[in-house]
C-alpha cells in the first residue's frame, strides 16, 4: 500500500503508469497450478470500411490491433505490478471476484477511427453535415469470464483532432488507391486528449437447439462508457448458429470492451451470426465537438443502434469473420442509414 506521507500520481500520469505496469502483468499460469493448459495468446486484426458497401462519409474507417494475454493467476497477485498500484487495482468493480473458477485476461489494444461529412469535394465548412474528426486511441481491458458470463472494464487513452493523424491515414489510403483526397480536412475537431473508462458485462445462454456437433446459441450483453469522448449505454444481443460454436462470448464490431472471442478449442468450425448493440448517448465528440474550444457540431440522435450480420470460420490457429453493419441516423439532418463492413483476422499461438 502507499504509505500516507508519499503523494499520490496525478490521475492522467497514473493510467499511463497503470497501463505500463499492465504490460508486466501478462503471464500465463503456471502449469502446477492450472487444471488444463493455459490457453494462448490472442491477436485481433479488424478492419471496418463503407469501401465495402460503395460510400465514402460518416464512420468511414476503423482499424484496430489487439493482444490478449494467456490466463492469468490474478490481476493483482503476480507480484509485477509496482506496489503503489495494487491499491487502484483492487477498487476497480466487478473483476476482483476471488472464486478459483474464474479466469482472467488482459488486452491490449492500438486503434484509429475516422469521420467524414458527406461531401468530401467539398473545401467549405458543411454546417448541416457532421464534423471531419479522426480518433487514435491506446486501450487497456481487463476481462474476467466464466463459461456463462464475462465482465470487462477497459481504459482508453488517446487523440482527437490533427494529433490523432486520421487525415494523413486516409490520404495515403486514398492515393494508394488512387482515389480522390478529401478537401475539408481543415475544418476538423480541434486536439484534444481523450479519455474514456468503459464497462461491460456479457452473459452467454446454454443453446436452445443443439444436435451433434450443430447448436444454435445467443450472448447478451448490458454496459456503458464515461469520458470526454464518449459517454453512453448500450445493450444488445448475438444468435449464432453454426458447428463446433467455440466458447466464446461472440463477435463484436469495433467498440469499447467489444473484444470477446479468445482462443478457439475445437481444430475447425464456422457459424453465421446475427447482433444488434443499441446505445442511449449521452455525449458523443465526432458529433458534439470539442469538450474544451468552440468547433464544428451538429445536434446528434440519443438513440443509436448497430445491426449487422454476417460469418466466421476458423481453422487450427486462424479465426476469419466478415461482418456487414447498418448504423442506424446518428444526428438531425443525416440523409439516411450508414453501411459498412467489417473484416477481422484473429491468430491464436
């Protein structure tokens, strides 16, 4: 514990002395102690894009990278973390549970998201139209699961405005692909630090059909988010049916504490998946502006859904699914529903 006479890190140098601390923490669990093998190591890939259904506007690109760590002894019992921290560690909710039959799992993730009106011919201010804004973001989650439940709270520390880099990312996409820039860059969202703590649980029900190796399932999920960045909360479900349905708890589009599926068991299988994750926001910066300096804004929706659709296969070490997301209007005067899809690699070792 800290000792009263030593001061406590301010909040911002304390995360970035957490999340470092976090990186010492993923250790896989010892094989004496652990009933089965301790599973491997989890890498994301996902990709999102409205190339895929034709549009270039809105939430235009997505990207993110994610390793999830092995099981893990505890969070706070590794004896890694520094000393001062272990008093932060064991107030955070929910993920602290003593029961042996839990496990444990840290994330770690690198990501950028990317905004854009309409009209990207366009070199003036769209006042109708929502803001040119780009996000790049560094998260850390923690995840804490039983066959039937999962519990995640994840730390999001990151960049809006020229800082994040999004207008550099989609210029070089474009010219790679020999499309054409968009002009209105200069209108973006001013910097601003971000920062968003974000916690989500998720149940997955025993299936209601199952013959042989053919099951049919559903995981529901219940969280929300507090920050500058975003501030919401949101609710949905998933149906799977498929063979070989792994252990799971499904598949998620690019959003916070949405990483669920770990390692796959069974050698092969696939399933086609419908979800739906509706949000009650609060705050929103791509559409509210800056926090802290006057900016660009529009008067966003308070109800927000994703639909989407689509399929997973999975072979040995390798894990591929092609989602397609309808999102429903986000903000007053949004000419219609967007479109876009998403492709995500996950690799086990």
């Amino acid at each position: 514990m800290i000792s009263p006479g030593l001061a406590r890190p301010a909040p911002l140098l304390f995360f970035c002395r957490l999340f470092l601390g976090f990186f010492c923490l993923a250790s896989p669990v010892p094989a004496m102690a652990a009933e089965e093998p301790a599973l491997p190591w989890t890498v994301h890939v996902h990709f999102e894009n409205d190339l895929f259904t034709g549009t270039d506007r809105d939430y235009t690109s997505g990207l993110k990278v994610s390793l999830i760590s092995p099981d893990l002894v505890s969070f706070v019992e590794s004896g890694k973390l520094p000393e001062w921290s272990l008093e932060y560690i064991y107030r955070l909710p929910f993920i602290n549970d003593p029961d042996p039959a839990l496990k444990r799992k840290v994330e770690f993730s690198l990501g950028q998201n990317m905004y854009t009106p309409a009209d990207t011919d366009r070199h003036d201010l769209i006042v109708d139209d929502r803001p040119y804004a780009g996000w790049t973001y560094f998260a850390a989650a923690f995840h804490t699961k039983s066959n039937k439940r999962m519990d995640t709270i994840e730390l999001q520390l990151g960049m809006v405005g020229p800082g994040s880099f999004a207008e550099e990312t989609q210029n070089l996409v474009h010219d790679l692909l020999d499309q054409q820039r968009a002009n209105g860059w200069e209108h973006q969202l001013k910097n601003e630090p971000g920062m968003a703590a974000i916690y989500e649980r998720k149940w997955h029900l025993a299936p209601f059909f199952s013959r042989g190796s053919f099951a049919i399932d559903a995981i529901t999920h219940l969280g929300g988010a507090l920050g500058n960045v975003v501030t919401y909360a949101n609710t949905g479900f998933e149906t799977r049916l498929g063979w070989n349905l792994p252990d799971d708890f499904g598949v998620s589009l690019i959003r916070p504490a949405g990483n669920t599926s770990f390692s796959v068991r069974q050698q092969q299988g696939g399933y086609l998946f419908a979800a739906v994750d509706s949000r009650a926001v609060l705050r929103s910066i791509f559409l509210d502006g800056n926090t802290f300096a006057h900016s660009h804004s529009v008067s966003k929706k308070p109800f927000v859904a994703d639909l989407a659709v689509g399929a997973a296969v999975y072979f040995q070490q390798f894990k591929l699914t092609l989602t397609q997301a309808l999102r429903t209007r986000q903000f007053d005067g949004q000419a219609d529903n967007h479109a876009f899809g998403s492709l995500t690699l996950s690799f086990f070792f």
